[in-house]
C-alpha cells in the first residue's frame, strides 16, 4: 500500500503545473546597484539626464551622477579615468584613440546657427536664408561685418559674433562645417550651450550657435524665447526653397536630420567614451539598456533615433 501512494505521489508531482512551473522557473538575476558617473557634453547632458532618471526607477539601488561642463571636459574625465563614461558630442580623434578611448554612439542631433528674435533684417534673413560661405566669413575670415552684407542691403548694423570659449563638440563640428577647427573660429567666447543662447537672445545684433535643445523650447517646440534659428541656404541660391523650411520647430528640424536634408557636419552622432571598454557590469548594463529599452525616450527628449544598423553595430561594441 505505502509502495502504490508513493508511486502515486511521484507521478503526481512530475505532472502538477505548478509545481513544475516554479522548479523550471529560472533563478532570478541579482538586483542592480551601484554608483554610475557621467560628465561631458552639453548637447547629450538633456538626454542622458532622462537615461538616468527612467534606468533608476527600474533599478532604484543604482545612483547616476552627472555634470555637464563640454565634450571636452567630457573626454578628459573619462580618459583620466575621473569618470566611468565621458559624454562627447563629436568625432573621437587619433589622438584620444591611442590613449585609450573606447566610444560607443547612443543618439544624433545637429548644430544650429541662431541670431536674436529683433534682428533688424529678420524677415529677409528668414525667407533667404544664409549660406555656408557667408557663414564662414563670419566665423572664419571675419571679411563680412555688418548684416547689411549677408542680404545684400544698405544696413549698417555690425554682426556681433558669439563662440563658445569652452572645449565643446559644438563649436568642433561648426567649424567643421568650414574644414576648420574650433580654435579657428572668430567670435566672443562663451562658456556652455544655455549661456551662448543667452548672449544671443541679450543682443539683438548678435549671432551665434547651439545644440537643438538648447535652441528650442521642450515643450513647445519652437525656438526660445528672443531667438531664432537661421535656416541655412543648402543649394545656394538665395532662397529658403520648401524642401529647405524646416526650422519653425524642433520636430521639423529633427526630421529633416533624420532624413538627411540637413548637412553632416553639423548634424553628428552624440557619443558616450570611457578609457578601455568598460570593465564595470553596471556602466555596461546602461549602456545597453540605453541603446535597447531606453531608445524610446530618444524622440520626446528632443534627439534622433540611430537607425536600426547602427544600433546593432553599436551593441556589438559591448560583447
């Protein structure tokens, strides 16, 4: 008798669903925690900030602690190893290579060239445009000095020309833009994107540049108060024709990115950097996550999706 109720009880319990269940059920993974540090670029700080505040309420052991202060700064923290990843918002040099630099892309955006909202030719700059070499020769030669230039008009007024005076991808890929460097570029130096925007939206004769959300207002979508993006005269010929309208908002522009209607250089993939490939499984598990997961905060924060290729590229970086 006690043979045939054990033998019924063994086929019982290979045979209970529940029972079976919790014995196949997978040994859950150990919980997250630890401190991430971030520092660099101004153009992905908006970005990796929401990274950070969605990975944490997923993972509320882990702390993420992030300063802004230019790609610059963002690349010597992670290089010296201050830091465990740099936000750099351009292309990571030879030189930077052959110090270590390990560099994975997470999200795009572009430069923009703003001017202030009461510029006393607004209208004309706006339905005309400006193009590259007269932007060069703002930046660059320094030869064209008054707005009346720009449009070819008797205007008088002097073009007061803003750079940044920290080491920033902004100012890198602008200059780029002209085949020239950052330290090439002419202009009064200001330190951080939300301080440029602000000498700009200060002087009504001033021009200068910014990341995309640093030029746009997050919730509305259009330009910040005080300022206005200048569209640029992609084909030259001295009109903002339709296919290149698309600055009256941040979607607009973030489509015309995406699209490839607005040039590359300015328009440049944002990068985070360590020293090494990271050997610290967290910083590798948010990296990840952001490149999976995190990728549907791209669009509402104001940036471009990397494509599907690019996103499988990058993933393998972390194998």
């Amino acid at each position: 008798m006690k043979k045939i109720l054990w033998c019924m009880l063994t086929i019982g319990l290979l045979f209970c669903p529940t029972i079976r269940n919790i014995q196949a059920a997978p040994k859950q993974e150990k919980e997250l925690k630890g401190t991430i540090t971030i520092s660099g670029a101004w153009a992905l700080y908006p970005m990796v900030v929401k990274w950070a505040e969605e990975f944490q309420k997923i993972h509320p052991k882990v702390k993420i602690d992030i300063g802004a202060g230019g790609a610059g700064k963002g690349i010597a923290d992670a290089l010296a190893q201050v830091v465990d990843l740099g936000m750099v918002s351009r292309d990571i040099s030879p030189a930077e290579i052959e110090k270590g630099a390990w560099w994975i892309a997470v999200t795009k955006d572009a430069v923009v060239p703003t001017i202030n909202g009461n510029n006393p030719i607004l209208n004309d700059l706006l339905a005309k445009g400006v193009k590259k070499e007269v932007l060069s020769d703002m930046w660059v030669t320094g030869n064209i000095k008054t707005w009346g230039e720009v449009v070819g008009k008797d205007v008088p007024n002097s073009i007061n020309v803003y750079t940044r005076s920290d080491a920033c991808g902004a100012a890198q890929v602008w200059a780029e833009f002209f085949g020239k460097k950052q330290e090439d570029l002419l202009g009064v130096g200001v330190y951080g994107d939300p301080g440029l925007a602000e000498a700009v939206r200060k002087d009504t004769l001033g021009i200068g540049f910014n990341n995309i959300n640093y030029a746009y207002d997050a919730h509305t979508k259009k330009p910040i108060e005080g300022i206005r993006v200048l569209p640029l005269d992609i084909n030259g010929n001295g009109k903002i024709d339709t296919d290149e309208d698309f600055y009256k908002t941040s979607d607009e522009i973030l489509n015309a990115i995406a699209t490839d209607r607005y040039p590359s250089p300015p328009a440049r993939n944002l990068n985070l950097v360590s020293k090494g490939k990271p050997e610290n499984k967290l910083v590798i598990e948010f990296i990840r996550w952001a490149l999976t997961d995190g990728q549907k905060y791209v669009p509402e924060s104001g940036y471009i999706n990397l494509t599907e290729s690019k996103l499988k590229e990058e993933l393998n970086k972390l194998k």
